[in-house]
C-alpha cells in the first residue's frame, strides 16, 4: 500500500453500527489505523446534527403554533426531500473548511447555521427556508436554538486539524427510500443521488465503508439504542419509526454495485467526469458493534477481535485498491 485511505464515506442504514465503528477507529493510534485498516488517523464529519439542528427549529416553530419548516411532526421525514442533498452540501462545505484549516468563528452561531442551511439548500436546488420566515419570529427562534447551533460549530472546529497531512476523512451518512421501492431509487432518495452531490475534492480520493444489515435489522437496533432523554446524541438518538419506513426502508447500494462496470465499485458520474469508488463492506447482520457504545474500559477483548476481524475483512479491498 503506497499511501492510506483519504476520505472513507462510512454509509448504512440507521443503527446499523456507523458510529460504533467511527467511534472504534478514532480510538486506535495512527500506527494501529495505519497498519491494521490503511487509513491515517480520523478526523470525523456527520450530517446528523444537522438533520437533529432541523428537527429543533421545526419544534420551536410548531410550539409557536406555526408549520413545521423542515418537517410536518417530530415523527415524519423531511418536508421537503430536497434536504437529503442539503445535508450533503453542508458536508461539502465542512470538508472544504477542513482542508482550508477554517475555523469559523462568528458572533452568533444560529445565524451562521441558518444561513448556512438556506445555501446548502439553494446549492442542491431548493428554496431557502429560513430567509422566507419573517424576520421578528426567525431572530425569535435564532434565540431559542442558539444553544443547539453553538454546540454545531464547537464540534465543527474541534475536527479541523492543522493538515490533513497523514489524516483519513471520515464522513458519516444514511441513505435509502420507502419500503418495497422499486429501483432505481428517483431523486433525491438513495446514495446514488447523494453520492453524487458530493464535491470533486472528495469524489476524487474517498472509498466506501458499507455496513450491511437488514432493514429489520436496522429497525430492531434503532429501537434498541433510542434514548429519549438524548434525542442530539450520535449513538443514542433514534429515528421515527415513520422515517424508518418511509427513507430507510431499502437501499441501493447493492444495486450500485450491480451497476458498476467495474467489481467492487460504485460508478458516480458528476460534471462530465466519471469516479469510481472502491467499496469494502463490512456484514454486521450478526451484531459485531453495539459494544463499543459503551466505556471503552468495558470492551472485551472477545468483542473488540471479533470487531477487528470484520473490519479487517471489509478495508482489505480498500487497501488493495491503493496499492
């Protein structure tokens, strides 16, 4: 292997074992990264809390007696489907930053963010959102989910190193569409359109980390893990049983696959160009990962070579790819 992984897209279905495994990798040294998996040592994006962000100025809207902006109740999907390629562009942007060594710093954070999700959202070809609410009740929610954003942009430049210089990207994402879909999944719905949204600069150097578990699987582990008193966590929020069913009840990465003119790959065309992304998939339909949940102090060393032998099974791809 001549160099290590750049950019790893670490895609599944919800509760599937992502932040587990992204949770495993930022544990290990860079040697330890290096020599077991091929990658440098991590540094992490997630589009998640920017969905939970979304969630929380649609709450305080409807608390106010007004519609829901980004979503019709806490327990249905997206308004608007279009902010399945919102949340890519704000990933887009972050990896900018990252590799710029920007760390944003403005005087308030809810404004920042608001204006941050109305462009991401015109960039993937929506209507702003949050520019159309009067301007009296939009400083009104800023207000009241100042927090929320504040908590956003510590997490943003606590992951923005001094160089990428010997780091693996980690980007974190769910995708899928109702179940029984036929496919191709229609856009914006699926990785196929989501991947493609994702900006030449990380096309050009990511591979595909593919946890596969069953969509009952996926629905069986995201009841198992909801903590309602920690709706913003990473490994403990849950999604809608409506959403589980409505977004995530298939996927189309084993259709990809199957699409690919190359094996082992996803083919994603983009501007003209043609990338072709290496996939390692990692099987946790028997569960290998809910563990790591817990105080690393707690780990077995039963549980961790067993986690250790899978990933291992699902990079050796990636790693071959890069020799």
């Amino acid at each position: 292997m001549s160099k290590h992984i750049d950019v790893l897209l670490l895609l599944a279905l919800p509760a599937s074992g992502k932040s587990e495994v992204r949770r495993y990798l930022a544990s290990l040294s860079p040697a330890e990264c290096h020599d077991q998996f091929g990658i440098g040592h991590t540094v992490q994006l997630d589009d998640f809390p920017y969905v939970h962000f979304m969630r929380r100025v649609t709450d305080e809207l409807t608390a106010r007696g007004r519609e829901g902006l980004f979503f019709l109740s806490p327990a249905l999907p997206f308004r608007d489907p279009i902010d399945w390629l919102t949340l890519i562009e704000l990933i887009n942007e972050d990896y900018q930053d990252m590799a710029a060594g920007r760390k944003p710093a403005p005087d308030a954070a809810a404004p920042w963010l608001f204006e941050r999700i109305d462009a991401a959202r015109n960039r993937a070809g929506g209507a702003p959102a949050l520019s159309s609410l009067p301007a009296d009740l939009c400083a009104e929610i800023a207000a009241a989910v100042e927090d929320d954003a504040a908590e956003i942009l510590a997490a943003k430049v606590a992951e923005v190193p001094d160089s990428l210089e010997g780091k693996t990207v980690v980007i974190e994402f769910a995708r899928g569409g109702a179940d029984g879909s036929p496919l191709p999944l229609p856009r914006p719905f699926g990785y196929r359109h989501s991947l493609a949204q994702l900006s030449p600069e990380i096309l050009s150097k990511a591979s595909i980390l593919y946890i596969w578990v069953t969509p009952e699987e996926s629905r069986r582990k995201n009841e198992a893990r909801t903590d309602p008193d920690d709706p913003g966590s990473i490994l403990h929020h849950g999604v809608p049983l409506a959403v589980m069913y409505g977004d995530y009840g298939c996927d189309d990465m084993q259709w990809l696959l199957d699409q690919s003119d190359r094996p082992d790959t996803v083919k994603v065309e983009k501007d003209g160009r043609v990338y072709y992304l290496p996939v390692g998939r990692f099987d946790n339909r028997q569960d290998r990962t809910t563990f790591v949940r817990e105080d690393p102090a707690q780990w077995s060393p039963e549980d961790v070579a067993a986690l250790q032998a899978g990933l291992k099974e699902a990079f050796d791809p990636l790693v071959q790819g890069g020799d």
